[in-house]
C-alpha cells in the first residue's frame, strides 16, 4: 500500500546503522512505525476533542522539541499536517493570541495548498 510507496515497508527491512547523539534524522523504522500507528493522517487533536483529518502535506512532529532534548522516537514522534506542525512550533504565538482573545481558527498564518487530484 502507501505505507510500501512512501516508506519502504516490507516484511524484512534492513536493520539501521543508528542515530547520531543530537541528530535531526528520523530512522526509516520510526517513519514507518509512526505512519502506520497514526493511520496516514494528522495526529492533533484538538482542546474538544475532535482530531484532523488531513492526509496530505503531513510532516513528522516532535511532541517533546529537537531543541529541548527531543529524540526521534516513535514515542515522540507523531504525524501532522503542514499547518498544524506550524501551529504547535509556534507556542508563544498561541500564547499571545490567547491573551488578544484571537482563537487559533481565525488567527492569520501560513496557507495551505490543497493537492489536487
């Protein structure tokens, strides 16, 4: 299926020669193990509960940052959408426009770009 298209998931895949202490990459494995936990679609969910349903432009997501200590672990690792990738990379954003009384769906920022079929 995709998961095979997109991240090379086979019944044997070759075993990983690791990652660098600090190192930005995401193992093939973690790639693989995340797309397929999170169903191919944006894992965020929102404060009442209801979650994305995006299936394009989705980006790997450090729950816990790269620059805090985050590793690239499937514990936290997690797919999202362009925009909400955008959206939790920005806290102090979020923060600010809690304080204006701007919720986030009507706060300006990046556009996203629909594929077309």
């Amino acid at each position: 299926g995709l998961a095979k298209q997109k991240f090379a998931a086979m019944d044997r895949p070759r075993g990983s020669r690791g990652t660098a202490p600090g190192s930005r990459h995401i193992p093939a494995e973690v790639r693989r193990a995340v797309w397929l936990r999170d169903g191919g679609r944006c894992a965020f969910v929102s404060d009442t509960g209801r979650r994305c349903t995006e299936q394009g432009f989705l980006e790997f997501h450090h729950v816990a940052p790269h620059a805090a200590g985050g590793e690239p672990t499937g514990e936290n690792i997690q797919l999202r959408c362009r925009a909400h990738n955008g959206y939790e990379a920005e806290p102090s954003s979020r923060a600010r426009s809690a304080r204006l009384g701007i919720s986030a769906a009507t706060r300006s920022g990046p556009s996203v770009v629909r594929q077309v079929s």
